[in-house]
C-alpha cells in the first residue's frame, strides 16, 4: 500500500477538487499547488505550500506562468526511484523532496479548439506543457507515486484509503494506464487541429511534393485543378506512368485514368480492354489478342466510347493503332506503347493531337492489403480494397444447392449458391467471375450484362449505372444488350433481328449481373424483361422470397453470390 504524504494538486478541471483537498489533508498529506488551483483551496481553508517552495523559482508568474513547474528540483521529485540506495541519497544531498501523488488535469485545449472561430493564438495558449511533464513522469513512477488525471476517479480513492489505508498497487497500475491515455488523446487533439489548419498544404508538399496546376480547367470550365504526385507507389498508376505521347492531361483525365487502370487490371491475367466513360467500364472485354479484347471492348456501347479513356493489360501494338485512327479516344494506359504503334500514331498528325498515351508498366495486381481513402468536407474516410468475389470458396460450391453462411466482417447470415430450380453450366464460371469483376467498377445502382461470346473470352453487352432505383438500371442494361445484339445482328445479316436477339440473350452464355441485392421483385421482373434467364445478385433482401418466387415465374435461374459489390 502506498502511504501519501504529500501531494501535488494543479488542476484546470476543478470539480470536487477541494473535497478532495480535504479529505487528503485530513489524512495528514501535505498539499503542495499552483496558481488557481491554490488560490480556490486556500479560500477553503486549506493550507498550501507554493510549488516555488519545490521549483526554486522566485515567482510563479514567469513568462506569464508558462514554467510554473517546469524546473530540474520538481521533476526530480517525481522522477528518483525510491527504491535506489542512490537516488535517494542523490535526492537528500540537493534538497529534493518526496512526492507521494500528483492530481492533475490539463489546460481545456479540446473544449477551446472545439468552439467555433477559435483563433491560432487561442489554441496555443491553451496547450499544456507542465501538466504533462508532471504527468508523464509521474506515471513513469507509478509504483511510488499515485498520479490522476481524472476527477471521477477520486471517490473510488478516497474509498481504497479508507478501507486499506493507503492505495494498492493495482489502483496504482490503473491510475498510470489512465494517465497515458490522457496525454496520448491530448497530443492527437493538439495534432488534429493543427493539422486541420496549419499543417495541410506542408503535409502535401512532404508527401506530394509541390504539386503542379493542370492545364485548361477542372471538372467543370469555371474550376482550377492541382496534380500532386506520390512517389515510391509500386503498383501502377496514372499520375506516375511515364507518358510517351500527347499534351498534358486534365482533371477529368487523371480520375478516369484511375478507374481504367483499376478496372483493367482486375483482369491482369487476362488479355483485356477497359472502355471508361465518366468512371464507368462502358466497354469490357477479354480476347485471345489485344486487338480481339478491344474491338470487343468497343462494342459494348461504341456511342459512349466517343472521348473515352482505355485501359489495357497488354503492349499496345500497331493493329491497335491502326483500330483507333478514326476513333476519338482521349487517354490509352498501357503496359508499354511497341515503337511500331507509336510511330503511327505521330504519323497521324493533328488527327491525334488530343489523345495522351501513358506506360504504367507491368501489368499486375493492386495491392490488396492497401486501403482507398475519399476526402469529405471534415473528414476522411477509409476502407479496405474490395477483393472478395463469392462468399464460398468456389464458383462450385456456389452452384450446389443453397446453403445459409455467415460474413466474417458483419455477421450477416446469407443464403449462397442456386435459389431456384435448375443450376448453371459450371462451365461458366469464368463468365460469371467476369460479370462480377466488372460490374464491382460500375456506379451505383449498378447493372451488367456480360457474355462469353467464344470459349473463355467475354464482353458486356450492356450497363446500367449510377440510377437511383435499382430497376431503371435493369432496364439501362437491357435496352443497351437489345440495340448491341441488334447490330451484331445485322452485321452478320440475319434476317430475323428480334429472334436472333431473344435467342442469344436467352443463352446460358449470358449473364446479368447485379451490384447489390434486389430490394423488390420489379427489378427482377425488369431483369426478365431483358429476355436473359442467369441472374447473379449478392441475396440478403427482406423480399429474397419475393425476388425468387418471381425468378421462378419467369423461369430464370437465380444465383445468389453473398458479396456486394457496391462503388460510389
């Protein structure tokens, strides 16, 4: 049990303080203390001894009480160990006293910086430096000095002295935990709000540099717009690729420029084209040779694709060049740009003057263990990477009987795997996983449907994206597959249009794909408007019953893959 002897009492925070006070020097402890705090309890009829008895300064004013306890005498007294023949024969020979508890609590920074229109100044005056030199090495001490920082904690004090005349170790222990995580939280308020105002532009310029301004405007005519580069980023990325053609980029480039090299390199592995119009994947698409992916890629939606940014996962080579000489393309992201192709390219003249081409290296995988980070006015948000793509293990064990499992990270129970009668061609697992990867880049409410147009090489065929219902982008998408199949059809000069489209959506090469759960049959009953008869969707509605027993009406075969894909 630790006795007290004598205590230092320099508190901000003075609720019950002098009911403290008392109690300490009913027990017989010296109090010493500082400034208001001695001042409030000698009006209450306690005796005080100055801390300047302790510091060894002539006043406490000094500096305007800047260094009221700030001196070698009183950190020492907190700091010798009482249990070293040496230190404490080192504390007799100076005249420095043993300190037994130290009450303190800090300057009221967070309460300042937290009303409106606080100023600098203000803030800076209230930040504590004494307070937490006494604390910290109190703390430090802790098993011969009882240090609190917290006035709720002084009952359950008082209580242990009564009862055990003194206080334990284990209050002891607890009291130096509390005390640390007092001047921790301090520290990160004072940094928060420097940082919030002070610090921002030097925070980019240390990890940015200093930026540079983008050319012509931002996201709108009236809009400036800044490029800080991060360096030492090993995964790809547009802001550090090495560009070998074209002017500068703009605002709008760099952010699609994003979402190409994102979408694009979900299917890393894969020969595979990115078509992005306004961070959408508007055209998608795999090929057994580049030129194959983009032409595929293209026909997605070959209206959106007028001024788009394209993402590739292979050398962009000459039959490539020659595919986009009268198409107007605003950025193209490669691995690597073959001299072949970019010699065309020049040689094209002013026809290409606005179209920017950008290495970005090897094509590879983000790095899942990074999180992406999204600025808010007051904040910042940040979330892990969106890798997962079937609650399961497997594609197969998706599409064996439905079974209820739990998400490791909400605890949501979920069915998984085929809700109605009949299964997909397992077959088809690549066009499923396709569909997914694909429809995880499109904004919300998000809708996709996707084709394995040959053996192991896919494309969508259509997209319904950002909508604020979930069926009127089941209807985008249908609409855009029905006009697609209706040219493809006529390139090939069927003479039926309307069967060949029906019988081709109909396949069970044809998948649409769901970002988030449908809420209420009429996104299903949209679904099979669109004449396609494989659904994915993540499941998990109140109105799953609902949803299935239309899928069944309908004779669709409805699989549930229990993740969300969900972008914003």
């Amino acid at each position: 049990m630790l006795k007290i002897e004598t205590a230092v009492i320099s508190v901000s925070d003075k609720t019950s303080v002098v009911d403290f006070a008392k109690f300490l020097a009913s027990k017989g402890a010296r109090i010493i203390s500082t400034g208001g705090t001695a001042k409030i309890l000698e009006e209450n009829g306690i005796a005080v001894t100055p801390i300047r008895k302790i510091t060894g300064n002539e006043k406490d004013d000094y500096f305007d009480g800047r260094m009221k306890t700030i001196s070698f005498n009183f950190e020492s007294a907190l700091l010798y160990k009482r249990d070293s023949k040496k230190h404490v024969a080192q504390a007799c020979e100076l005249g420095i006293p043993q300190i037994d508890m130290v009450v303190c609590n800090l300057y009221p920074f967070e309460q300042v910086t937290g009303k409106p229109g606080v100023t600098v100044e203000e803030a800076i005056e209230n930040i504590d430096i004494g307070g937490p030199c006494m604390i910290r090495a109190a703390a430090k001490n802790y098993r011969s000095i009882a240090v609190v920082v917290n006035p709720a904690r002084y009952p359950l004090i008082m209580d242990e002295w009564k009862k055990n005349d003194g206080i334990s170790d284990e209050l002891l222990e607890e009291l130096m935990i509390e005390a640390y995580e007092r001047t921790a939280d301090y520290d990160a308020a004072i940094n928060t709000f420097f940082a919030r105002t002070l610090k921002e532009r030097m925070v980019k310029r240390l990890k940015y540099g200093n930026g540079e301004q983008l050319g012509r405007y931002a996201e709108n005519w009236h809009q400036r717009g800044w490029l800080y580069r991060e360096a030492g980023v090993a995964e790809p990325n547009a802001p550090n690729a090495k560009q070998v053609y074209g002017g500068p980029l703009g605002y709008n480039n760099y952010v699609d420029a994003e979402a190409a090299i994102n979408s694009a390199l979900e299917l890393h592995d894969k020969i595979a084209v990115s078509i992005i119009k306004h961070t959408n994947p508007c055209g998608y698409a795999t090929g057994k040779t580049l030129i194959e992916a983009f032409d595929r890629a293209w026909q997605g939606d070959p209206v959106s694709a007028f001024g788009s940014v394209i993402g590739v996962t292979r050398p962009f080579d000459l039959e490539c060049a020659k595919y986009i000489e009268k198409k107007f393309v605003e950025v193209i992201l490669a691995p690597r740009f073959e001299k072949d192709a970019l010699d065309f390219i020049a040689g094209l003249g002013k026809k290409k003057a606005g179209l920017r081409l950008l290495e970005y290296g090897e094509a590879k995988p983000l790095d899942p263990k990074k999180t992406n980070c999204k600025f808010v006015t007051g904040g910042l948000l940040e979330q892990e990477r969106d890798t997962l793509f079937y609650l399961c293990s497997s594609f197969a064990d998706l599409v064996k009987p439905a079974k209820e499992l739990t998400d490791a990270n909400s605890g949501k129970k979920l069915m998984v795997g085929v809700m109605t009668k009949g299964a997909p061609p397992a077959a088809r697992a690549g066009l499923y996983d396709f569909a997914l990867r694909h429809v995880k880049h499109v904004k919300s409410n998000a809708i996709c449907i996707a084709r394995e147009y040959e053996p192991g090489q896919y494309q969508i065929i259509g997209m319904g994206c950002g909508q604020p219902n979930r069926k009127d982008s089941v209807m985008l998408a249908g609409m855009r597959a029905h006009d697609n199949m209706a040219l493809e059809a006529q390139a090939k000069r069927v003479e039926d249009v309307e069967a060949y489209i029906k019988e081709e959506l109909a396949c069970d090469h044809v998948v649409l794909a769901s970002d988030a759960f449908f809420p209420f049959r009429d996104g299903l009953d949209n679904a099979a408007g669109t004449g396609v008869k494989y659904v994915l969707e993540p499941g998990g509605s109140v109105k799953d019953n609902e949803v299935i027993a239309a899928a069944e009406e309908h004779g669709i075969c409805l699989i549930f893959t229990g993740v969300r894909k969900f972008t914003h």
